[in-house]
C-alpha cells in the first residue's frame, strides 16, 4: 500500500537527520524546516526507508501514512 510522509513543522528543527538518512526524500530548506521530495512512496520503493526516518526523527516531526484515497487501481500494492 502506498504511503504519505509528510513533515510537521512545529516540530522539525532542521536537524538533518532525514535528509541524511535519504537525500531521495527529504530537504532541508533555507527557511530551516524539511520538505519531503515524494509525497506518496508506493512499494517497495523506500516505504521502510521512509518510516525507519521517521522512527529516527529525534522530533518526531515525520509522519508516514497509508493514503486514505488511492487512486484507483492502487489499492493492495
Ligand atoms: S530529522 Fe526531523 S527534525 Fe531533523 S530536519 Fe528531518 S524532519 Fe526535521
């Protein structure tokens, strides 16, 4: 099943870690905060990549998902 990430910006400090951990899929911007590059990972492409950054986190600030609404067709990838 695909997966969203998303990162919360009240918590994130700008540390790195998850840009470290997967340049692939995260940013740190100049405003300090991180962006995810791929907003939906569709298996098996990077979904435990994704949700290890987001267990190592120190803020907890990364969030991955299963989307809510896949597009049709995606359902039990
Ligand atoms: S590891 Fe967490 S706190 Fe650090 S930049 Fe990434 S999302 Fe933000």
């Amino acid at each position: 099943m695909p997966v969203e990430v998303r990162v919360d910006r009240g918590r994130c400090r700008g540390l790195g870690l998850c840009s470290g951990m997967a340049p692939e899929h995260f940013r740190v911007t100049s405003n300090g905060y991180s962006v995810p590059l791929v907003p939906v990972v569709r298996p098996p492409d990077d979904v435990a990549l994704v949700q290890d950054v987001a267990r190592c986190c120190p803020m907890e600030a990364v969030e991955v998902t299963g989307v809510e609404h896949p597009v049709a067709g995606e359902a039990g990838r």
